[in-house]
C-alpha cells in the first residue's frame, strides 16, 4: 500500500468530506448513518479560524479499489490523482476560541476540579484544538497516525494544542499509544460532556512539535 499525505481545502470538500467521515465511523465504530449528522458540523469546522487538515490517501490494486467498502472511500482530483485513489486517514483541527462549545466545556471541567482562573485562562487559550484524527483500521498499525498529527501541527502559530479523547482502561489503544508517544500530558481526567455519559480525557502538549516528550508532570502551556 502506497501513501500520501495530502492538504485538504474547504473548497475540495466536495471530493474528500464523504470519505472522511466514512473513514471517521468506521475507525470510531459508529452505526452506518452517524456519518449524515456529522456532516454539516464538519462543514461548520471548515469556516473556523486556523482550520486545517490533512489527509492520508492510498493506492489500491484494482480489484480492492471496486470494493464495495472501498468504493465509499474513493477520491477524485485534486485530492487523488487517479480512480484508484482512496482516503485511509484524516486529520483536522482549527484555532480553538472562548466562544466555542468545546472551550466552554473545557473550562467547566477545569473549575470543577478547582484550578485558579488563572490556570483556566493559561490553558483555554492560544491554542490549537485537535478536533478529529482518524485512520481507517484496515490501514492502522503502519504509523500513519503519527505522520497525520505531525503534518497537522508542523509550524502552527499557537502556543500549545490540546485535544479530547475516550478514557480507555490502563489506555490501552492505538490513540493513546499516539498520544502518549507525541508527547502529550494530562491536563484533564474522566470529564463528562455535555449529552454524552462517556468519560473524557484532556490531553495537551506545548508547540513547536519536536516529537521529543515534554519532562514529566502537568502539562505548562506556552513555548
């Protein structure tokens, strides 16, 4: 299997936006349909300050390529450069802002917990919000997971980027192997969202990523 990585644009939607939310239920395991909600707020994304995002694009031999899996997953220019192109990974993000939802829910977990508002204000700020990443589980296990996230966050402006993640007993999957392997730290535990009754974990890291750990303890925000 060949792979690319590709920068998407908003303007090319039409091309890669279906793929990559396919991509999305399938890695995540959601039932068939989950994908038409998604749709339009990841069209809302696409208009977010600071939006940007990457996707890994394979070549198929013919025969796999006409699939019928496959075939939902197919990409035509400019994203792919031929029809047996298909998206195995995706990755997004945008500048997070104090008017979005996710912020807010960041910042009502972080007072839940008792941090100063200082500390509240050093973390929900200035950073890059890891929103989805994504690579379909007939393509993991060849790091491209790894090579999404450092495409995604190689020369952003921001300070730090932070990102949301299910808790996992003793973090035992492929995202927190990733996670933990690009150095990302705690910076919140076993947050429940807003409609959903799954706990959540906060991770963060400083920018530049250098793909060197960060020392050990709570993560600090900043260069």
């Amino acid at each position: 299997m060949t792979i690319r990585l590709v920068n998407l644009n908003g303007q090319d939607s039409r091309v890669w936006l279906e793929p990559a939310l396919d991509v999305y239920v399938t890695a995540m395991g959601y039932p068939r349909g989950t994908e038409v909600h998604r749709a339009a707020l990841w069209r809302e994304h696409i208009a977010r300050p600071g939006w940007r995002a990457i996707g890994a694009v394979a070549t198929l031999p013919p025969h796999e390529a006409q699939s019928m899996p496959t075939v939902r997953r197919r990409v035509g220019l400019p994203v792919g450069t031929g029809p047996d192109d298909v998206l195995v990974g995706i990755a997004y993000g945008y500048t997070g802002a104090t008017g979005q939802w996710w912020n807010q829910q960041l910042r009502l977990g972080l007072r839940q917990t008792g941090r100063s508002p200082a500390d509240i204000e050093m973390i929900a700020r200035d950073y890059f919000e890891l929103t989805e990443l994504h690579v379909h589980p007939t393509a993991q296990g060849h790091g491209i997971g790894q090579l999404l996230l450092a495409r995604l966050l190689a020369d952003r402006p921001e300070r730090h980027v932070l990102l949301s993640t299910p808790e996992i007993p003793a973090e035992r999957n492929r995202a927190w192997s990733l996670y933990r392997r690009m150095g990302f730290s705690d910076v919140l535990r076993h947050f429940t969202f807003t409609g959903d009754p799954r706990p959540f974990a906060f991770l963060g890291r400083p920018l530049p990523l250098n793909l060197q750990p960060p020392p050990a303890g709570p993560p600090q925000p900043g260069r």
